[in-house]
C-alpha cells in the first residue's frame, strides 16, 4: 500500500509542471497593457494564449522592431569595443 502511494505521489508530482505549460492566461478586452506587463514581469514563464481576434500584421511588425532593435545594439556594443562611435 506504501509503494501505491509513492508512485502515485511520484506520478503527480512529474506530471503538475507539465499540466502547468500546457495552461495559457487570457487577458481581458479591452486590453490594459501596463497591467499585462506587470503581470507577465511577476509570473516569468508565463504564456499568453492567443487572443480572440489575432494581428499578424501588428505581431510582424513588432518582430520585425525587435530584431532590428537587436542587430542595432550588437552594433554599437561592436562600435564600443573597438573604441568608436557608431
């Protein structure tokens, strides 16, 4: 009987984190960015499920921000280290 409980707490215990991805939070309409924000800084790992009514468009342009944002600062960090000024 002591083994049947081991194992079943063991089980659940390997599959809570799993269950636990899978779960998404929903966000209320209409949006309220800063408090999305916050809420996302506090619960790292946190994933947003989709909302009723997707942007690609919105969503490739802010991928599209972010990776020239990106490519932007590794060149200045490259400019900084060889003592120049991008």
């Amino acid at each position: 009987m002591k083994r049947l409980a081991f194992l079943s707490f063991t089980i659940a215990t390997l599959i809570a984190p799993i269950q636990a991805q899978a779960e998404c939070v929903r966000f209320p309409q209409p949006p309220n960015p800063n408090a999305e924000l916050r809420y996302l800084l506090s619960h790292p790992g946190a994933v947003v499920c989709p909302g009723p009514r997707p942007n690609p468009g919105g969503q490739r342009a802010v991928l599209d921000q972010i990776s020239r944002d990106r490519v932007n600062n590794t060149a200045t960090q490259i400019c900084a280290m060889r003592g120049q000024r991008c």
